[in-house]
C-alpha cells in the first residue's frame, strides 16, 4: 500500500493483516462489516472492474514491474502502491523531475494494451452479473475505457449499460465522482447503492459516495482488516430480487 492507503487505512480503522492471517483459499465465509449487507436491498449494484470482477495482477506486474525499474524503483515494493489508482495520478503522486504522468500513462496504456495474457474473471463473477437485471449495475473503473473494454473481452466480463473509466472524471478514486456519475447515469441515488471493490482508494471512494461497499478479497496479495462486509469471490453468492423490484445479496 502506498503511503496515502495506509494513513487513510489508519484512519477508517483498517490493518494489514500479520503474518499469521489465514490464506486466501481458506477465507471460505463472508466477514460482516458494520453494514450487513446481506440484511439490506438497493436500487443497483456499482462494481471496481480490476480485482473486484477480474483478475489482471500478471499483466499489472509485468507492465509496471519494467516501468518502475526504467525509473529506479523497487518493483515488489512499487507494485503494492499503485491498486485502484489511475497511472497518471500514480506517477504524478511519485514527483519525479522531468516526467509527464499524462504521457508516461499513454506509454503504459500502450504496453496494457497489447497484454491480455493471464487476464480470467474473478470466481463467478459472470454468473453474478449475468443474474442482474439489465440496467441495475454499472461499472466503475480507475481504468482508461479502451483498456478497460479489452481486459473485460478477455476475462469474458459482459459489458454493462453503464461505465465509467478514468478519463471522464475531474479526480480519481479514492474520490467518489465515479461512483457519484455511475450512479447518475443509472438513475439512482448513490446513497441506495452496493459498490463491489477490492482496493482501498476505491473503498474509499464507495465510502465518500454514501454507499455501502463489499470487498472482493480474493487477489488480496496482503490481506487487510476492514469494516466492510468481505467475502473472497462470487461463487457463494448471487443477486436476487425484491418483490419491491430492489436487489439483494444472498446465499447460494
């Protein structure tokens, strides 16, 4: 985690967790947060795309991992830095003289770009999305939308009515305008949304916007505590209908 995640970690009550935190592959219950979320019903879901619906941490770390060399860094340190962040609020957060975080981003872009290998959905997460109604969820990504377009071709994600990338806000995550437009765009009250995310600038963000939030933990390289309700993939899980029309989380 960058410097940024952990003082806001700190303040919002999350830790990483110790050497002595239970592997991902064991974590097979959900974790209830101050917000059981199981116990309520929303006019939409709003879901992160990288982590959150699929996996793209070998690409990641293959693209970033030669960029932070290039520029001097530590990549298994660097890495942990950059999740749910746009590159160029990345780069420009770095301060490095004589570097433009706008074209050093479109360079990384480009690499992204012509990477798609090892990229698969998150667990289920298809299956989930594939149970929503049309028009009730919407995707909101760090991520410019050609990237965002590709990544999702390749791990099978359907594309959804709604989507916001990176490049149509003001600020990124973990401002809540993109979770505040996706919510726009659907007609709803963000304050009546469930926002899915992995990452603590986007947790932040789901926070900020005045919904409840779910985190996905299942490509959680260092688990952290939070007080969200956390629940590893979508395999246990899928959305349901009100008889009110509204959406609900349940059990399988």
């Amino acid at each position: 985690m960058s410097t940024t995640d952990v003082d806001a970690v700190a303040a919002l009550g999350y830790s990483p967790a110790g050497e002595a935190a239970l592997p991902r592959a064991r974590k097979e219950t959900p974790v209830p947060g101050h917000h059981d979320v199981l116990d309520r019903s929303y006019d939409a879901f709003l879901f992160d795309m990288d982590g959150t619906l699929l996996n793209s941490i070998a690409v990641v770390e293959r693209v970033w991992s030669e960029w932070a060399r290039r520029h001097g860094f530590e990549p298994e340190v660097f890495l942990k830095t950059i999740h749910g962040i746009r590159a160029s609020d990345v780069i420009r957060g770095l301060g490095l003289p004589g570097v433009d975080p706008v074209h050093e981003a479109d360079l990384l872009l480009a690499d992204e770009m012509e990477d798609v290998s090892g990229i698969v959905e998150i667990p289920d997460a298809v299956r989930f999305l594939n149970a929503i109604p049309d028009g009730r969820w919407a995707i909101v990504t760090s991520a410019p939308i050609e990237l965002a377009r590709r990544r999702m071709a390749a791990a099978g994600i359907p594309m959804p009515k709604v989507m916001v990338s990176g490049r149509e806000v003001g600020a990124g995550k973990p401002s809540p305008e993109g979770y505040l437009l996706g919510a726009s765009r659907l007609g709803v009250d963000p304050a009546n949304c469930l926002v899915f995310e992995d990452a603590v600038a986007g947790i932040l963000a789901g926070e900020a916007a005045g919904a409840d939030v779910t985190v996905i933990t299942e490509t959680h390289a260092t688990p952290f505590e939070t007080p969200h309700f956390s629940i590893a993939n979508y395999r246990a899980w899928q959305p349901r209908q009100t008889a009110e029309g509204r959406l609900k989380v349940v059990a399988i």
